[in-house]
C-alpha cells in the first residue's frame, strides 16, 4: 500500500508510504502538521489538486469521507470526538455505520469488547460520563468497528495520565499484532518509536527524517529535537 | 364541563405537538429556529386541498402533499440553507431567511389560492360522538390516533434505527459524523422532510377539523407550535411533544374559565413562567459536557 501525498496550505509536499501490515508514525512538534495530514487522507480536508495519495491503487483526493472510510481508511480523531451524549454501544454501532455486513457486524463488536473489556461494563452509558482514558479506548474501538484496513490514529495519548499512556500503547501494539496496518500520530515521539516499524518526522509542513523507528530513536538530532534527551554513549 | 374542555385541549395540544416536533427536529441538528415551519404548514394544507379538489382521493392527496411539502424544505435548505453553512454565515443570517421564506410562500399561497379563507372537505368525517356528557367530533379521534402514531412512530425512528442514529451523531458531531462516513447532507435532508411531513399531518388533521384554509393559516399555530417546542425543551422530540400538549390544554382551561380573548396570552405567560423556573424547557437538559 502506498500513500503519496501533495501539498495542502499547511503541508508543503510531503511524500511518504505506509506499506501493508506496518505501524508507521507520524512525528513533530506542535503545528508541524500531523493532523492535516490525517484529516486530509481522511478527506475531512481537501487536498490542493496535483496532490496524490494512493490506497491500494484508488486516488483518495477524489473521494469523498464516506467513500474513504468505506475503502477501509479510518481516523480516530485528535480529541476522541466521542458522541457525548450517544450510548458506549451507539458510539461503537456508528463506527460500522458504512458496514453492509449487518451479520459480521456482531463479531466486530465482540472482537472490540474482547479488547476494551471497560467498554462492555459500561456499554449503556452516555460516552460524555467516561473518563478520558475510556473515551481514548471508545475511539479506538469506534474506528476499529470499520474493520479499518488502515488504521489512523491521531494522538491518542493526549491528555492522559502516565499509566493510562502506558496501557493505550501497549493496545495499539496489540491492534496492530493483529494483523492492522496503523499510522500513528504521537506528541509522545519515545513511545511512539518504541512501537513503530518505521518513522516520518514532521517539521512545519515537510518531512525532516525518515527511516526505521530504531534507529530513529538513536537518531542524535531527533533525540534532541523531539525526545528530550541527546544519547552521549553514540 | 370540564371533561370536555380538557379533551379540546388535548385534540389541540396534539396538533401543537406535531408542530413543536417539527421545528424541534430541524433546531437539534442544525441548531437553527426554522421560522418557515408556519407557513411550510399553510402550504401543506393547500396542497392537500389541490389535489382533493382535483379528485386524486383523499389518501394520494395526502401522500402527494407530504413529498411536495418535504421536498420544498429539502430544495429550501439544500438552495440556501445549505450555502449559509458551507460560507459559515452567522445563526442570525440562516433565521432571517427563514422568516423571509416564509412570507414567499405566503405570498405564493396568495397568488395562487387568493387571499380568502376557502372551505375545507371534511376529510375526516363529521359524525359527533358522545361519551358521558362529552361531546367530540369524530375527527378529534382521528387526531388523537393519527398524532400519537405519528409522534410514537418519529420517536421510534430517531431513537431506534440507523438513519435516527447517523441524526443523533450529527446532531452531537458533525465533524465526527464525517468520520464515520455519514452523509450529513442526507441526514440534514431527511430531517427537513420528516419536519415538513408532520407539518403536513398536523395541516391534514386541523383543517380538517376546522374545515378552512386560507394563507395565512400557519402564523399563530406556527408560534404557539414553536413555544411549545421551547416550554417543553427543544431539540427533545417527547419534550416538544408534551409541550404541545400542555399548551393545547392550559389554553382551552382558560376558555373556559377566563374567556377566549385570553387564550393566545395564556399560551406566552405560561411560557414565560416555565422558563424562569426552566430555563432549558421542561424536559430540557444542560448539555453533557465533553471531556
């Protein structure tokens, strides 16, 4: 699978792949870019024409939201954008809102639950009343209803306590053992880098580095713009 | 007496129901107050007396009614409406059209009905009944069955099935909504024709009581319709729904202990007083916020 990409206002000519079966991350600073990368795939926002991204051979930047997602191309949005005052279980039905197999839908929910076992105990709750760390997992678990052959998750650490981090993480390592090819977009570059395959960095609207996630991580200059830390040993 | 007093009432607080629930569905997902809802319903009462006049049969009549009157408002918000949200106007841009719609199609009712107040076929029958010492025209039945179906069944949709679902979602989210591969445009558009399509129902059922149409038929029912939705809670299809309820038998209490010249008043105090005490309406809630 390859995604080309173009230019849009904030992102001048970027270009990068996720191929099949990857975990691949999207890093950078605040404003780099990230999200409009995701929205745009999405086709929330509109590519400038020239643009190209390419899924499994279709041109996305000629479809509209509801053909993408019916592609297999899913964002869990920046913020979760749960439906505050739907049901848990009105929130997952609507991920698989584009799914003509009404019969497979069950196992999708059942698969979801197996992996949020949270969301089943309070499936008849009104999403508005989860903590945040369970609203993360609603969205996760909503985008995972499209059966997504493409997995984009926009910062799903954001705004969580440390152990919360910690255990989202280890969900979308085990999404993704799965058998679902995810494009991660993380603030936290170290956790982030520890789970990916491979790793684009972002800076205002191109694509400073590119390359295998570890060796990213002992990257000196990634480390010292993004990671905190400069590793002395290297 | 009273007894009888009451179920006038309910059969008015019925169609005021079916008025409520038809600005209440279009205000929940675009959170816009569709002044037009009056005149949309004089419009469908005239369209359900052309075709009966042409003789097409009650029933078609009533079908036909129900498509023009919904497409109009679909063709309205996809024309206009739309355009506004799409330029990002601002709320009051969107409500000043559809008050300036609504004298379009009163004046277009105008010109092509005349000004006068036309008789309207008994659709529904004109046999009285009477239970005890209450004494009802059989079609007040009709309201009663054919409203609470109507009201049940809108409910019912909203809340049970998938296009009453993808509603709720862009209700709550239309950014999210996207996400999920919603169509708005389509859900904003079935919303208008379910609007227009109980404002037809609720033309249908009172003309037919009344026996009358004329123009300007939907002014005041299209405000009192609209303060039920609010005294009963916006947006809230059962809250609107009871709303109308209320309205339509507080005002015929003051009939018949006051005087008829105060019914329209009573209809707004008691709105006021609702309000001080519920500012939300009746069945309306602060909104959950989110996290």
């Amino acid at each position: 699978m390859n995604t080309y990409y173009g230019n849009i206002h904030a992102l001048k000519g970027i270009d990068f792949e996720v191929n099949d079966g990857e975990l691949v991350t999207l890093i950078g600073s605040n404003g780099a870019g990230k999200s409009t990368t995701l929205l745009t795939i999405a086709g929330v926002l509109k590519a400038a024409s020239g643009s190209r991204i390419e899924f499994n051979g279709h041109d996305l930047t000629k479809l509209s939201p509801p053909q993408i997602v019916k592609m297999g191309v899913t964002l869990s949005p920046e913020g979760r954008e749960v439906f505050p005052e739907l049901t848990v279980e009105e929130n997952l039905k609507l991920g698989a809102y584009c799914r003509k197999d009404v019969k497979e839908i069950k196992d999708s929910f059942d698969q979801v639950y197996e992996l949020f076992p949270r969301l089943l105990e309070r499936k008849k709750q009104q999403a508005g009343t989860l903590s945040g760390g369970e609203q993360q997992m609603l969205a996760i678990g909503r985008a995972l209803m499209n059966r997504p052959k493409l997995l984009m998750l926009d910062e799903p650490s954001m705004g969580l306590a440390p152990n919360l981090v910690l255990e989202i993480f280890n969900l979308i390592k085990e999404i993704h053992k799965q058998g679902t090819t995810i494009l991660l977009v993380e603030q936290n570059a170290n956790m982030a880098l520890k789970i990916a395959d491979r790793c684009y960095v972002l800076e205002v609207g191109r694509i400073k580095f590119s390359g295998d996630a570890k060796e990213m991580q002992n990257n000196d200059e990634v480390r010292k713009a993004y990671l905190g830390t400069v590793n002395k040993k290297k | 007496m009273t007894a009888q007093y009451i179920v006038n009432g309910l059969t008015m607080g019925l169609i005021y129901a079916l008025i409520a629930v038809g600005y209440s569905l279009v205000f929940g997902i675009l959170k816009m107050i569709n002044m037009a809802h009056g005149a949309v319903y004089a419009f469908g009462a005239h369209m359900i007396l052309m075709f009966v006049t042409w003789n097409l049969g009650a029933v078609p009549a009533v079908i036909l009614s129900v498509l023009l009157t919904g497409g109009l408002l679909v063709i309205y918000d996809r024309t206009i409406l739309a355009t506004l949200r799409k330029k990002k106007a601002p709320g009051i841009a969107a409500l000043i059209t559809t008050i300036g719609f609504s004298y379009i199609i009163q004046n277009g009712l105008m010109i092509a009905f005349g000004t006068e107040i036309k008789a309207f076929p008994a659709l529904l029958g004109e046999k009285m009944i009477q239970v005890g010492n209450v004494k009802f025209a059989f079609s007040q039945v009709y309201i009663l069955v054919v409203s609470i179906v109507l009201l049940v069944g809108l409910s019912l949709l909203i809340h049970k099935s998938k296009i009453g679902l993808a509603m709720r979602a862009v209700e709550q989210n239309s950014r999210a909504a996207d996400l999920m591969g919603i169509n708005a445009k389509g859900v904003i558009s079935v919303t208008f024709f379910l609007s227009g399509m109980s404002a037809v129902i609720a033309a249908l059922l009172l003309a037919s009581y009344y026996q009358t149409v004329y123009p300007t038929m939907g002014v005041m029912i299209g405000l009192k319709g609209f303060s039920a939705s609010v005294l009963g809670g916006i947006g809230i299809l059962y809250g609107s729904a009871v709303g109308g309820i209320i309205l339509g038998i507080a005002e015929s209490l003051t009939v018949q202990f006051l005087s008829g010249a105060y019914r329209d008043a009573v209809a707004f105090i008691l709105l006021f007083l609702i309000l001080i005490v519920r500012p939300n309406g009746l069945f309306g809630k602060a909104k959950v916020s989110k996290v």
